[in-house]
C-alpha cells in the first residue's frame, strides 16, 4: 500500500505532545501519526526551505505463506 499525503501550511496550528511540554506544529503531530500508524514500511518526510510539505509512506504487507501449496 502506498499513500502520499500533502500538507499545507498550518504552522499556527499547535498540538501538544502527550503533555510532554513540547508543542508540536500540525506537520510534525502528522509525521508522528503517520510512524505510529505504519507497522511495516517507510515514511519518507520531504522539506521545503525547513518546511515539512509532503509525508510519504509505504508500507509492507507481509503475507504468511500457506504450508499447504509446497
């Protein structure tokens, strides 16, 4: 499965990090969201002038093998 997903500039907007003190932007909390929700995969985070802009993911599937088709 892979996805791309595009961001756009909400840097006013903040989230807070499991109350860690640390204010995330919107783009940061998405990069998070994005590693925890991937088992199996990569998250590649694309910058522009420091600005995250596009957070591209894919992900494995890894399939078990049916003992019965050898």
């Amino acid at each position: 499965m892979n996805g791309r997903k595009f961001l756009d500039d909400g840097s006013s907007l903040r989230a807070n990090n499991a109350g860690s003190g640390v204010a995330l932007t919107a783009q940061e909390q998405a990069v998070l969201d994005t590693i925890r929700a991937t088992p199996f995969g990569t998250v590649e985070v694309v910058l522009h002038q420091s600005r995250i802009v596009q957070v591209v993911k894919t992900e494995k599937v890894k399939l078990e093998s049916d003992p019965q088709q050898r």
